[in-house]
C-alpha cells in the first residue's frame, strides 16, 4: 500500500512540475512585465531634474543634458502646505487601510460560514454594488447631509472603507483556506465566533490581510476626488488633491496667456514640465516604500500551514 501511494505521490508531483523551457518563457514574461513598470518611473526622474530650457530644445531624455533641480526648488517654496497635505494622505491612508482590514475580513469571514442563516441574502447585498450603485448624488447627500461628514477628515476614510470586490476576495479566501475542522473543534473547545475570528482565523490568514491591505493603502493614496468633493478647508486636503491643484494650475497659466502679470510673472518662475514630473515623483515614492511590508508578509503568511500531519 505504501508503494502504491509513494508511486502516485511521485505521479502527481511529476504532473505539478514545470519544465525548464516553460519555466524560462515564464521567467522573460515576468521580466518584460517588470522592465515596464519600471522604466516610466525610471523616464520621469530625469525630466523632473532636467532645466526647463533644455527640455524645450532637446525635448525627453533619459540622460539630462543640462541638470536643473527648479521643478524641486518650487515645490519646497510651497513645503508648508505640502508636509501639511502629505500629513493628512499619511493619516488617511494608515487609519483607512486599518480599518478597510477590520471591516473586510470580518464580513468575509461572515459569509464564509455556511451556517450563516442570512448568508445568501447579504452576499448579494455585498454583489450588487459591485455592479449597480446610486450615483454621485446620493452618496453625497448620505455622506454630507446624513452622517455630517463634509470638512471633516472621516469624508477621506469611511466612504472608501468597504469595496464588495474586496470581500468577495475575502469571502473566496476563508472559504476555501480555512477547513472547517479546525472551526469546530475551536467551538467543542468553547471559544465564540469572535476568539475564533481573531485568535485563529486571521494568524493563518496574512495572504488575504496583505493583499487588501494593499488594495486599500493604494485607494486611499491614490484619492484625490474625495478632497475635491467634500473638503472646502485647506487644512484637511490630501497631498493627492493639492497636487492636482497645483497641476491644474500650471495648465491655466499655460492654457491663458492673457492672464494677469502677477499670474504671468509666477508662470515664468515656474518650470512648467518639470514641476508636473515631480509631482509624479512625490507621489510615486512614499505609496512604492509600502510594496516591502505587504510583500514581507505575503511571503511569510504562504509559509504558514492550518493543518499539520
């Protein structure tokens, strides 16, 4: 019987295995794929480091031919608005991802249990959305006139908090991750659906954990249109918002040549393309130093098994 069982782990394995030439096409496709994502990013820096004149004669390059660090320099002479704005993406994007975590996962994990009585019902409820949904108009008349939320920092946070994508992915990961077994012996043993949740499920859970967390830290950096929609007080604008602002701006002095001389002469002192270049730097680079955390626990949630033996 052992033989027979060797001889058809050994089968399986076999059919598991990649061959070394698909192993190869894959590894130049993940190659491409990289070399793609990286060299916009790798474009952009040097534009944003290059004089605004020699961008006008020599147009993009790679290689700067006359270095200039004005783009830079215009975004320090605004620092104070922008570390408060950075501040506030910063709060908003820890604080939000945080709670997107508490609140995806356990209605996840809800309709993940069969013996949910109202499961089928709440998961279309959590479906619908993700196809239908009631417009701008509503949810701002909810967020602002019902729940109070405009000028205030939760306008940035709760309506961004649960996305149905999220907890379908959610749902999909405990259902077929974690074996029942393990459940119901956690019950025999006397522990409610809450210790069961947070003392058992989400420790072997981290795949699931780091993958919404990404998604959310990435929503919520991203954002720039809750600002626009709901904050009117300049202290409570996201770096995403007040960048935006100021890129809109650029192209109104560029778009409007008549515009006043003191907006003219603040157009001359301001290097137009390579202002608009580091903003994209600014943002790209605090959201990429996120990429080693959530990867760090990926990997380390992969090497963590439910069921030994």
């Amino acid at each position: 019987m052992s033989c027979k069982r060797n001889k058809g782990s050994e089968s399986i394995s076999k059919l598991n295995r990649i061959s070394k030439p698909t192993n190869t096409i894959f590894n130049l496709i993940f190659l491409v794929i990289s070399i793609m994502c990286v060299i916009p990013v790798a474009f952009v820096f040097p534009i944003s480091i290059t004089s605004e004149s020699s961008l006008t004669d020599n147009g993009y390059r790679f290689w700067p031919k006359e270095f200039s660090l004005d783009a830079y320099r215009f975004l320090l002479r605004e620092g104070k608005m922008i570390v408060n704005a950075l501040e506030v993406s910063i709060f908003v994007t820890v604080v939000g991802t945080i709670i997107a975590i508490i609140l995806t996962t356990a209605m996840g994990y809800v309709l993940s249990r069969k013996e949910y009585k109202l499961n089928g019902f709440l998961t279309w409820i959590v479906f619908i959305p993700m196809i239908f949904n009631g417009g701008m108009l509503s949810s701002y008349v909810v967020n602002t006139n019902l729940l109070g939320l405009k000028d205030s920092v939760w306008a940035l946070i709760l309506p961004l908090a649960v996305s149905s994508f999220n907890v379908i992915v959610c749902k999909t990961f405990f259902k077929t991750t974690i074996p029942d077994s393990i459940v119901e012996s956690a019950k025999i043993d006397g522990a409610n659906q809450f210790k069961i949740f947070s003392k058992i499920v989400l420790p072997i859970s981290k795949p699931v954990l780091a993958t919404i967390g990404l998604f959310s830290c990435f929503s919520y950096w991203n954002d720039w249109f809750q600002s626009s929609l709901y904050i009117n007080n300049t202290k409570l604008i996201s770096l995403q918002a007040l960048l935006n602002n100021i890129q809109k701006s650029i192209e109104y002095l560029a778009n409007n040549p008549s515009a006043g001389l003191t907006l003219q002469q603040y157009k001359a002192q301001m290097p137009q393309e390579g202002v608009r270049m580091a903003i994209a730097i600014v943002i790209i680079i605090p959201i990429a130093c996120a990429y080693p955390f959530f990867q760090r626990y990926f990997i380390s949630g992969l090497t963590i098994g439910a069921v030994k033996g």
